[in-house]
C-alpha cells in the first residue's frame, strides 16, 4: 500500500560510519558512478547531500528534495537499478544502521534512520 504522501517533501536520514570505512566512504562519494547519479535525478532527487559527523562516533547524516509526485514508485523504480543495487551492496558495507532488522538498502524495514524535520527556512 502506497504512503499516503506521494508529493513533494524534504528528507533526512542518518547512520553510523565503521571507523575503520571513513576514507574508502569518502572515496566512494568523490567518484558516484554515473549510473548511480543518472538514477537519482531520474527518481526525482534534488539537491541530496551527505555529511559526516565524528563526534561521538562517525555519524553519516543524508538531507534531498524530493520533487516529484510518486514518491514510493520513485524509490521503487531506484531499487530495481542493477548499478544502485551493487552500489548499495558496497556501500552498506561501510555503514551500520540504526534501524532494528534492518539487512540493507535494498530490502525493509530500511537502512537508513529517518529524522523528523523541526525546523525551515528557505
């Protein structure tokens, strides 16, 4: 059953780093694969960063725009790229999700944490 919000929003996420991961992580993001970046335009992703935190421990904070109308499709349609599937298998390998029974990325109940927005300003 589809989320009942499909539009537009703003998104947060977080998880933990493995310290001994930081600098292959950073390498990873200096290069995105092509693939990987034409999907998330294709999925309606704008403006996505990802920070990383040290303190208390490496903490990976993620924030995009989603502009579209279709938003569970949109990610679907994102989990079905054979390129963000194997980018994804390499990448979770670097992170630990705060999230209880989550196995990665690409299966529930997600991998990432999400956050709540409190505040906005544009």
């Amino acid at each position: 059953m589809a989320s009942p919000n499909q539009g537009p929003r703003r998104v947060g996420q977080w998880l933990y780093l493995k310290p001994e991961c930081i600098e292959d992580y950073k390498k990873c993001h200096a290069a995105v694969w092509p693939e990987v970046l034409e999907q998330i335009k294709d999925s309606n992703i704008k403006d996505y960063s990802i920070y990383l935190s040290m303190t208390p421990r490496p903490t990976l904070f993620a924030s995009f725009k989603y502009v579209g109308n279709a938003f569970d499709e949109d990610m679907a349609r994102m989990a079905a790229n054979k390129k963000v599937q194997e980018w994804w298998t390499m990448t979770d390998g670097m992170q630990e999700s705060p999230v209880e029974g989550a196995k990665g990325s690409a299966t529930g109940p997600g991998w990432w944490g999400q956050t709540e927005e409190v505040f906005y300003v544009e």
